[in-house]
C-alpha cells in the first residue's frame, strides 16, 4: 500500500470510507459508493488499497493500535482507578466510531476474520483481567469486569448509531455509570 501526506489520496479515501462505513456500514457501502464520493476513478482507489477489506482493516488498525497504550496502562501498578480504564475505552470509541460501527455491524465471519487479525479478543482479556485486579481474580470479579467491558461496548456503539457517530457528554457519563456500576465500584458522579 501507498502512504502519502495528510491531505494525500490514501487519508481523503480513509476519510471517505470512514464517514461511509460511519452512515451505511460496511456492508452497505461499496467501492463504487467510496470513489463516487472521491470524485476518482476505481484504478486510483486500487493504487492505494487493493479491496474494501484492506481499507476496512487500515481503519480497524488505529484503533486496534491505540488500545495497546490504554492496555498498558491498566496493567500497571498500582492500576489507575477503573473509571479512568473505561472512560479511555468509552473515549477511544468516539474517536473511531467508523472502525466501532463497521466492526459490530459487520457479518460474524467479518467479525472473527478481524478479531483474529488484530488479536481483540487477547486484548479485551487483558483489559478484564486489569480491571478484575486483585490476583487471583474471584470468579465473581472477573464476571463483573467482563460485564463492565460489555456495557461500555454496547453502550457506546448503540450512542454511536443514535447519535450520528457522535457519543455526547451526558451520554458518555451513563456508559461509564452503567459500567462502574456493572463493576461493583461507586458511580462517580450523580445522573438525572
């Protein structure tokens, strides 16, 4: 694949897809709906990207790639209060919401095919694990830290689509409230 500059075709066809994949999905959208878009031709799209699968796994990547530092820090000690290890997956949502849209409205195959490829499921078990802390977990913790990945998860998705690919302020203080409280830890802040 072709890299260029920030204002290159590579970004403007990530951009163009993102805001597709965002709206449509990812199987709603098409590489003729991507170039119509562009305003190119499919010859130029194919320069960069050889399929829509490659310009689906260049967005699932980002932000495959910045959960590695939110991992890394709920794996330290001592770890950082729970709600900080949420807030940064419920934040890391909003600013890929192409990549969350596409991923969960996707096929199971499409799931598992890009799961696989960016190791999510290690990853989310690595998260759960930091958040069901202390070592050994009790059972009942570890269900409890799944829980609360879930809720964030669907919680802010369904924002996502409600909300035009946006998760507001108000909305993003009731995933982190619903998680917490999934958690067993207090809410940290009173809701309407």
């Amino acid at each position: 694949m072709k890299t260029q500059g920030p204002g290159g075709t590579r970004t403007k066809i990530l951009d163009v897809a993102r805001e597709l994949f965002a709206t449509h999905g990812y199987a709603g959208t098409s590489i003729s709906d991507i170039v119509g878009r562009l305003g190119t031709t499919k010859g130029s799209l194919y320069y960069h990207f050889p399929s829509k699968d490659a310009i689906l796994d260049a967005i699932v990547a980002e932000p495959a790639d910045a959960l590695t530092a939110i991992i890394e820090a709920a794996e330290a000690t001592p770890p950082p209060p729970a709600a900080q290890t949420l807030g940064a997956l419920i934040d890391l949502q909003g600013r890929y919401p192409a990549a969350y849209l596409a991923f969960y409205a996707g096929e199971g195959p499409l799931l598992q095919k890009y799961s696989k490829r960016h190791n999510l499921e290690d990853r989310t078990e690595r998260i759960i694990a930091a958040l069901a802390r202390p070592d050994p977990p009790t059972t009942g913790r570890l269900v409890r830290a799944r829980a609360a990945v879930g809720a964030v998860k669907d919680g802010a998705v369904t924002a996502l689509r409600l909300h035009g690919g946006v998760i507001p302020p108000g909305i993003r203080d009731e995933i982190l409230s619903a998680a917490l409280g999934a958690l067993g830890d207090p809410k940290p802040f009173p809701l309407p």
